[in-house]
C-alpha cells in the first residue's frame, strides 16, 4: 500500500525532535521550487492588537529573497530566514482560485487572474470573497467588520501600486500579520533569524513569528483536512497503520492528492442535500502520529521526483514492431512525461526509534532530495530507474529496500500511477548496474565495426544502449517495460522469443528499402547484439540461469576469417544464421565490384536474391543466395575464392541437417543473419546513409 510506504518514509522525521523551523520547512510548501516566485511579491497587512484598539496598516510589497544565476539562467532564490515566518501550503489538485484545505495561518497565495481583479478599482469587492472564504478555514484568527473593510482597502491600494517586471508572472503572496498574545506574530527589539518585517506602526519593533504556535496551527489544520473525510474516537476506534487505540481521522491529505473521493455510493436524498463527504476514515484510519508520517512522507516523495528524460519516454512509448514507427516517434511530438520517484525504507531496523539511526537515516534521504549526478562511487540510479537520482553510500546495504514509483501527471494535476516497483535489494541493483556499465566494452568495439561511431553521438548512444528501462522498452514494447524492469530488478531471467521476434521483423521491413536504409540496419544489429550480450550475462550472473553459450561475433567472425574452412562448425541456429549473413556479405562485395559501372555497382541481394520486391527467408539465402554463388559469378566473371566456396559448401550441409530447427527458430535465424551481414566489413554507403537514424 503506497500510503504505508509514505507513513515508514515519513515517521523517522515526526520522532525526529526537529526545530520548530525545521518542521515547518518539511511541511509547507515554502522550499517548493514550484512556489518560489510568489515570494517575489509579497503584501504585508499589519493588525496590531496589542493596544486598546486595534490599528492597521500596509507595507510596501516585499520580495523574500533575490534572484541568482542557475546554469544560463536568473532564477528567484527565496530567503529562508523571511520565508518560514508565513508558511503556506501550495494547492495541489482541483481550482487553485478557490479555497481549498484547512489555512494553518493567515498567509494566502494569490494567482493572476486574481491579481488582475484586486488592482482594479472596483476589487474590493473580489479581495472581501477571497478573504471570507479563506478566513472561514483558519481556525486561528477571526476579523469583525471594521477589520475587514480596513484590510479590504489596503489591499486594494497595494495591488493598484504593485509594479511587476515585464518577465514576472503576477504571483504573490498576501499575509494577515496579526499582533496579539499567544498570536502567530509577537513584536520583538531586533529582528531575529527568523522575521516577517519591520513594523509599519511601530517602526522601532520588528514583527517575529512565533513558530511554536504556527507548527501547533499547522497539525492541527493537517488533521482537520483527514476529519473532512471522517474520524471516529472510542473503544473501536484504532490506527489502520500501527494499530493504536484513539481518535483517527481518514488519511485524505492535501499533502497526498492520489487519493480522491470523486465516487460515492448511494446515499439518502436528506445526505445528498447536506452535501455530505464519502467516509474515508471507514477504509483508511490513521491517528496522530502516522497521520504526521504521511503528511512528511508525502513531501519527501514530491521532493524524490524526478522526470524522465525526452529521449527515453519517446523510446518507451515507440512501437516495438516497425522500424519506420519508431523514427516517427522520435522525430514527433513529446508525449506526456513520465515522472518518478526512488526512496529506501529499512527491513527490521526501526530507524525511528534511534536518535543516531533516525538523523542518519533522514540526513541520507534529504540528501537524495537534493543530489542528482552525485559523487562517482555512489550508486547511480539513471542507468536503472531512468530517474537522476542517487543511493548514497549508507542506505546502499541490503538492510534496506528501494522502492521506485513511476506516474504521469494529466490535467488538473490527477497523477496516473504507472507502475510500483518495490522491496529492490540494493546489491542486485549495483549488480545490474555494474553489467550495464560493462555493455561499453562491448558497444565501443561494435560500433566501430559498424561505422557508427563517426557521428558525434558515441555517449549518447552508449547511453541508450546502457539504459535499462531504454533496452527494455525496446526490447519487449512499452506493453511489457515495467513488468520486465521489475522482473530484472527482482533477478528473475528474462526470455529471448520476442526481443528477437520484434528485432526480426524490423530488419526485414528495413531489408525491402536496402541500400537507403543501411544506417538503421546498423543500428537495429548494434541493439541486436548488445541486448543480447546483456540477456546472456544477466541470465548467467544475475539471475542465476545456465544460458546456452553462444559464441561472440568476434569468435565467429574469427572462424569464418581465419580458420581452415574444413574447421567450420555450427552449432546452433543463431550462429548458422550469423555465418550465412557473413558468407552473403563477402560475396556481395565481389558481386558489387563485378557489376561496377563507373562508381556504382549493384546490390546483390536487391538484385539475385530480393527480386520483385520478395521478403527474405532462411530457404531463400539458402537455395537462391550461398548455394548459387559458383553460377552467379560466372555470369558476371566474378572472383570466387576457393576460401569462400568451401565454407559455402560446408554451411549448406550444415543448413540442410538444421533445417528443421531453422524453420522453428526462424527470427533467431534472420536476426543473426543481419549481423553476420553487417559485421562482415565497410561497405560503400550512399548519400542517405548520413541521415541520422531512430537508434
């Protein structure tokens, strides 16, 4: 269950014995990136009650923080010293215009539609409905009348004289600094660490928060909003988490919005009139304390997120099965982004119970937060997860497990999960990386055999070919990605049939569009290979499955090069299939150069083998392709070597004893074909071929 993951995220941080500011730096949204230019602009009210009488004034527009240079670009860094001294929360589903939870404190975000309305001159109306309905859901602070067209006024006039910068959104924020004993804000001699402003009505004092009371406030609204879904107190009433005895409340959560009540089941007329909510709480109670863990637990996961990157998502949701599918798919359009979020939780060890254990624990976890290449020993999660993330050094053990959550966020910010993948053990997933960072050694040599590594992408490319979830999506089609990915993850073996089924059929639709489409031939022989060198050593070292051995292009490539022709021996269909590409290929370069008309000669396989536009099949290359190399030679005075046609004669003895195993492994046969074709030496390549290709 997601929420009792959140809850065990989260826990360490409630028994934490954090600082009032700490806690509300977790809890807020006051850190969020997404929420930094509103501290831009931010309209100060100040009611002092203090006195007899109440007195009200305005202050300038603030902006709580400066801007900084990030990469190419100024962003908007708030200042964290100002910033916990009006802690908001930042909506996050449904009409952000409208009041929306439970306000722990007077401080409210305002949008630009709503700008627009306040610095009218008839926007006192517009300021009166968004502080009614504010002020209604924070139980802390009650205005009369006289308060509220004072403040409805000076709202007004701060809106009306707000200047922006062209570049800034019209994002603000508006707080309701009210001055009184056991208040949120207190007056102090000099202003703290921690402060809002200095007073406009008495400019000898500053206005400090009282942060002890803003955390109370902020609990206490957090558990409102699981109330708005129900809560029960008594003898039956206990914790669907830890199970104690209490009040509880539902754990709808604005801090978690994946959990929506958007149906209900029948209810009475008289029920309906009253507008009354589904009854969370009779699915899901929580009490106090894990109703806490949740709402930390949910912004650690939102702090966690990270966004796949282009590339990759256009490569999971490319078509598995054609090879002109995939080079649309990643020439169009982005698709929705996927996004992503990777924590660890501990096995048996309740790290929330040790103060040593906690601090650690929480201290690696923000540091997951914040990291994203991190340091070169650490376990890199991209090449995994597809996700920029980190395992620092200490939750890197086997004491703890990762879990890895994958959604899309759609309209009105209602997240679609796409896949759980849970209880990962760190060693497997440093394993399987170490495998995956040994593809280099097997993509650099590829690669430059078959010329592809003259293009200015090499890391790129190694980068697609040693992602995981990249190679799995193409592989099996996004249908199957993250069933597999948490197969892999989890050591189970992976199967082969319909990686080469789909491999297979790209080839062939290729093969009818030779020689224009001899770049992606080479790339689908690359991904070929390297996936299967993968498979083999996963299986083999991962997974614990005794795979057949196959023998290396480079093994077979010396055999069918360097080795006697009476020492030919094929043993299985893939290596039959990659000798027959080989063979085909050695004797299309003679038929090329028989056949050369100025600076062109024709393609063999176009013109003897593939005629009128037929598919290629193991029987073709068998009887109209090797067993017919002596007779077209003749015809166009071709140089047979006597190398060539004996390994010919020996590969058709060979073909004719296998044939029945051919024909039942037909894609492993045609795929390996293609191999042996492409691997079998240069080529020249026409003008097309510099096209750059859907890899």
């Amino acid at each position: 269950m997601i929420i009792e993951s959140l809850i065990r995220l989260g826990r360490p941080y409630v028994e934490g014995g954090q600082s009032a500011d700490e806690v509300i730096r977790q809890i807020s949204s006051i850190e969020d990136p997404t929420a930094r230019n509103f501290w831009q602009h931010v309209f100060v009210i100040e009611a002092d009650r203090t006195q007899s009488s109440t007195r009200i004034a305005s202050h300038p527009m603030y902006a709580f923080g400066d801007f900084k240079t990030e990469g190419r670009k100024e962003v908007f860094a708030p200042d964290p010293g100002r910033t916990v001294s009006a802690p908001w929360m930042l909506p996050s589903g449904g009409n952000p215009l409208q009041p929306q939870g439970n306000y722990a404190v007077p401080v409210y975000p305002v949008y630009e539609k709503q700008w627009v309305k306040f610095a009218s001159t008839d926007g006192g109306e517009a300021i009166r409905a968004f502080l009614r309905g504010r002020l209604q859901r924070t139980s802390g602070l009650r205005l009369d009348e006289c308060e509220m067209e004072e403040i409805v006024r000076l709202l007004n006039a701060s809106f009306a004289a707000a200047r922006t910068s062209d570049s800034a959104r019209q994002l603000g924020i508006v707080v309701l600094a009210v001055v009184e004993e056991d208040g949120f804000y207190h007056y102090s001699a000099q202003a703290d660490q921690i402060w809002l402003a200095r007073s406009a009505i008495r400019p000898d004092l500053w206005i400090s928060p009282n942060l002890e009371r803003i955390v109370d406030a902020l609990w206490r609204a957090k558990a409102d909003e699981g109330a708005e879904y129900g809560s029960r107190d008594g003898d039956y009433a206990t914790c669907s988490v830890c199970g104690a005895a209490g009040e509880v409340v539902s754990s709808y959560s604005k801090s978690w919005p994946w959990l929506v009540a958007t149906w209900t089941g029948p209810v009475s007329n008289e029920l309906r009139r009253r507008g009354a909510k589904p009854q969370l709480v009779e699915g899901i109670a929580l009490c106090s304390r894990c109703y806490g863990a949740l709402t930390y637990g949910s912004k650690v996961f939102y702090r966690l997120k990270r966004d796949m990157p282009t590339w990759l998502t256009k490569e999971i949701f490319s078509p598995i099965d054609s090879a002109e599918g995939r080079r649309t798919r990643s020439r169009g359009s982005s698709p929705a982004t996927i996004s992503g979020s990777a924590f660890v939780l501990p096995v048996l060890q309740d790290v929330a119970a040790d103060d040593y254990a906690r601090e650690r624990f929480t201290s690696n976890i923000d540091y997951m937060c914040q990291a994203r290449t991190g340091r070169p020993h650490e376990l890199h999660l991209r090449t995994l997860t597809g996700l920029e993330q980190v395992l620092p050094d200490e939750l890197n053990d086997d004491l703890y497990r990762l879990d890895i959550f994958y959604y899309t966020v759609g309209q009105a910010s209602s997240p679609t999960l796409r896949a759980v993948i849970e209880d990962v053990v760190p060693s497997v997933a440093s394993t399987i990386n170490d495998e995956l960072d040994e593809l280099r050694t097997v993509i650099a040599p590829l690669t430059r055999r078959l010329g592809l590594n003259t293009r200015g992408n090499d890391d790129f490319l190694r980068d697609r070919l040693t992602s995981l979830p990249s190679l799995l999506s193409r592989a099996y089609g996004s249908t199957y990605l993250w069933q597999t990915l948490s197969e892999v993850l989890h050591r189970q073996p992976l199967s082969l049939s319909r990686f080469v089924r789909a491999s297979a059929y790209r080839m062939a639709e290729l093969s009818h569009r030779l020689p224009d489409s001899s770049f992606d031939m080479r790339h689908e022989v690359l991904f070929f290979l390297v996936f299967r060198e993968f498979v083999r050593r996963y299986n083999t070292d991962v997974a614990g499955k005794g795979e057949e051995a196959v023998r290396s292009w480079q093994e077979l490539q010396e055999v069918l090069e360097d080795q006697p022709p009476d020492r030919l021996e094929l043993e299985t269909v893939e290596e039959l299939g990659f000798a027959a590409g080989y063979l085909v290929r050695q004797f299309a370069r003679q038929y090329w150069a028989a056949t050369k008309v100025g600076r062109e000669g024709k393609d063999f396989l176009k013109h003897r083998v593939m005629s009128f536009g037929s598919s290629l099949t193991p029987d073709l290359i068998a009887y109209k392709a090797i067993s017919q190399f002596e007779e077209y030679a003749m015809r166009v005075n071709a140089h047979l070597p006597n190398a060539l046609r004996q390994r010919a004669g020996i590969w058709l003895s060979s073909y004719l004893a296998m044939r029945g195993q051919v024909q039942r492994s037909r894609d492993s046969f045609m795929a390996a074909f293609w191999s042996g074709y492409w691997l079998n030496g240069a080529q020249t390549q026409p003008a097309e071929d510099s096209q750059p290709a859907a890899v």
